[in-house]
C-alpha cells in the first residue's frame, strides 16, 4: 500500500447537524442497553414466576447469542461497505425489526405457566437481539470514519454520551412508570414493550443517517481512495469463505493490536460491573429501600449528575488524555460502588447520594473508551494496513455483551445462592435476611471489584494523543 499520494489537508470539523444525528442513535441504544437490564429478569421472577437460576440463564443466552452474531455483522457490514460505500442497510433493517420484537418481550402474560413464558420470552428476546446488533455494530464503527481527529472523536463521543445519559433516564424512570401507569401489571409490561420499542426503534431510524455522512466523506478521501482495493480485496474473500474465517478475523485484529486488547479487556469488566449494578436496581429499589417506584429516583439520581458530567469528561480528556481521565472515571466509580456495601446495615435516603457520585463517574466511562474505540481502530489501519472498522467493532460489540449478560447471571446466581422467592404477578412474599443481603453485595461490592481490576488492563492501553494525531487521516 502506498501513502505517498496523501496530501495534507486541515482536518474537517464535524458539523452540528452530523453530531446530532449521530448523538440520536444512543436513544436506541440507550433504551435497548437500560430496560432490558434493569427489568428482564424482575419480569421473569416476580411477574412470570421463573425461577432467578433460570431467569438468568434465559438472559444470558440470549447474550452468548449476541456474542456469536456480532463478529459475523461486523464482517458482513465491512463487506456491504466496500461494495455498496455505506453500512446504512445494515442498521435500517434493525431499526425496523427491533420494536415489534421488543415489545413480544414484554407480552408474555402469566396465565402461560413459567415454562411456556420462559421459552417465549427467550426467543422473542433472541430476536430484538439480532435486530440491535444489525444497528449497533456498524454504529460503533462509524466514528472511526468520520473524522481522524483525535478531539473531534472526544467531542462526537461527548455528545452521543450527554444523550445516552438522556435516554438512561428516560427509560430507566419512564418505563417502570409506564408499566406501573394502571392495575394490571401485565398491561403495564406490554404498554412499556410498545412504547419504548417504538422510541428505540425512531432513534436508531435517524441515527442510520450518518451513515451516508460517513461514505460521502470516506468517498472523496484520499487515504481511503488509496486503500480501497484492500477492504474490497478483504470483502472478496472473505464472501467466499467459511464463517470460521470470519471469526478467525476479529481474532486476527484482536492478536495485532496491543490498544485493542488492553481497551476491550477493560470494557469488558466495566460493562460487567455496571451490568450487575443495573440487573440489581429493581432488585434494591423492592427490598432494600422498600418501593418498587422507588427504582425511578435511583436512575434520576444516577443520570442526572451523568448529565451534567459530560461535558466536564470531555474538557479533562483535553487537558490530560482520555486515558487518564479514563482511570480518574473509574476509580471514582470504585469508590461510590463501594460505599453502598454499608446498606447492609442501614439502607435509607443516603444511598441516592452514592449513586449520584457513580452517575458523575458513568458519565466518563461511557464516553472516554467510546472515543479512544475509534483511535484503535485508526491506529491499526494505519500500522497494518487492516482497514476493518466493521471486525473491530463487531468484537467489542460482543465484548461489551458479555458483560452485562454475565452481569444478570452474576445476580440471578446470587439471588439463587441465597434463597430469593420468585412470584408471580399480584402475589406477596418477604424476601429472607439473606436473599436482601445478596441484593446489596451484587448492586456494591462485586461492581466495586471488577471496577478496581479494570485499572489493572487499562494500565496496558499505550496509545496517546500524538500517536493519533501523527497519524491522522485527512478528509476534505
């Protein structure tokens, strides 16, 4: 490959109209990453009657099944791009698909017995999964090809945090409030499958748009004139190969690239530990502080500060790197996880102030990796000549997927382990001493733990401003 044809260009600055629409998208994602964690399993155990052990079996095979498509999307996506200049098919059929599946979800009344629910709930769930991951890897890998610019791709990335945070709590409060709205909690679950379905579904729709964005600025590149026949070459390939050498190319990027490796492992037990956090809310909200409702304020006082964050992330990430300001996220979040361990002993209205100290941290683990994602994937590109921004991101899509489905089944084996009663819609039970003990330990000290280990692989991530910024690809 020759790069002796590249002229130098000021790099563009992104426009408002395309951080707009790109920021849209994380209404989607938000919704889809929130509801289905902080409900699924409570709607599996306390309104189907499944029990917690294979509440979160349920959930987390619809996640290992995730895990197995998202490489194969990242693949398939690299391949339409390098044929059609745009990876927008991709995420409009998910938009799509995704609400009718979404709301089947939530649609499975009682009256069906926990076994005929269990298994209608996981397949309607295996679908609105395969319809997210159409939308959500080639989204992730759009970044990398609007802009080169290393604080460009902090400032995008802020944004679509500022609305991820958003549409947190939108769905995080609203629907618990939707399904509570009436009497009739089975009318209440399919009302929140509607509506928040339809609302994934419209931000996912839009944010699609930046995908034209995306090819009309890689079309007139010269850095990507000039590798275009390697993805096409690739896409070639790779059509008339195996699914294993599909797999086998994730693996490929994931063995060369030192950032890529140190950054996934990262994410990965991030998303763990907010996955539990998130899986346990419901969980605290009924037996530890005593309301179910009172699951809205948890999420309030976890994204308002988020929201209010944002910015402040993106303004340290300038001044000292995102990978320091990175570290500074985290370690803040360790210690607001830990804190919440003493309401073992005495739960009450302090437990929203270490919540909200989470949410100000959460507001910097969303948006740094997200913006270093795309400086990895420009890296490797540059350094191997790879060009597979659709490989990279199908491999952390499926990274952060293990996460948070091993995040419920860490808690469904917790509640498990210490005697939680599932129940069905309308009936009561008192949970026993050990049961709302597990409840605590899930929602603080396990996410505490995972958070300090994630420290240990972001020490590994070498990559820095100016070995971006050498490298930047120049767009006209």
């Amino acid at each position: 490959m020759s790069t002796e044809a590249r002229p130098e260009r000021a790099p563009v600055r992104l426009s408002p109209r395309t951080i707009v629409l790109y920021a849209i998208g994380s209404l989607g994602t938000g919704g889809y990453a929130t509801l289905p964690g902080l409900v699924l399993t409570y709607f599996l155990t306390d309104n189907l009657g499944v029990a917690a052990l294979a509440a979160g079996l349920i959930v987390t095979a619809a996640k290992i099944w995730d895990v197995l498509i998202d490489p194969l999307i990242g693949a398939a996506s690299d391949r339409r791009l390098a044929r059609t200049g745009s990876r927008r098919g991709f995420m409009v059929t998910g938009a799509l698909a995704l609400p009718f599946f979404f709301a089947l979800t939530f649609a499975v009344p009682p009256s069906w017995g926990p076994v005929a629910g269990a298994i209608s709930v996981l397949l309607a769930f295996l679908a609105t999964a395969t319809a997210f991951s159409l939308f959500q890897v080639p989204y992730v890998a759009l970044p990398a090809e609007l802009t080169g610019s290393y604080d460009e791709r902090t400032r995008l990335l802020g944004w679509r945090v500022v609305v991820l945070t958003a549409a947190i709590l939108l769905f995080g409060a609203g629907g618990p409030a939707l399904r509570n709205a009436g009497d009739d909690p089975v009318q209440g679950y399919l009302l929140m499958g509607i509506a928040s379905g339809i609302a994934i579904g419209i931000g996912m729709l839009i944010a699609s748009r930046t995908a034209d964005v995306a090819a009309k600025r890689t079309a007139v590149s010269p850095v990507t004139t000039a590798d275009a026949a390697i993805p096409t070459a690739d896409a070639a390939a790779t059509a008339a190969s195996t699914w294993r050498h599909q797999y086998m190319s994730g693996f490929r990027a994931l063995g060369r690239s030192q950032p890529f490796r140190a950054l996934l492992g990262t994410f990965v037990l991030q998303a763990l530990a907010t996955g539990t956090m998130l899986a346990g809310a419901q969980y605290v909200a009924t037996w530890v502080l005593r309301s179910e409702d009172a699951v809205t304020f948890v999420f309030v006082a976890l994204v308002g500060p988020a929201l209010l964050a944002t910015p402040g992330w993106t303004v340290i990430a300038r001044r000292v790197g995102k990978e320091r300001a990175f570290a500074m996220a985290t370690v803040l979040f360790t210690a607001a996880a830990a804190s919440l361990v003493f309401a073992v002993w005495a739960s009450g209205a302090w437990i929203y102030v270490s919540v909200a100290v989470a949410g100000v941290a959460y507001a910097g683990l969303q948006s740094l990796p997200m913006a270093m994602l795309p400086d990895v994937i420009s890296h490797d590109e540059r350094t191997s000549g790879a060009g597979q921004a659709g490989t990279f991101t199908g491999i952390w899509t499926a990274g952060e997927t293990v996460g948070f489905a091993l995040g419920a089944t860490a808690v469904s084996l917790t509640l498990a382990a210490t005697g939680y009663i599932s129940t069905v819609a309308g009936a009561t039970v008192e949970q026993p001493d050990a049961a709302v003990t597990g409840i605590v330990l899930s929602f603080s000290a396990l996410p505490a733990v995972l958070m300090a280990g994630s420290l240990l692989t972001l020490r590994h991530y070498r990559l820095r401003r100016a070995d971006i910024d050498t490298l930047e690809p120049f767009h006209a």
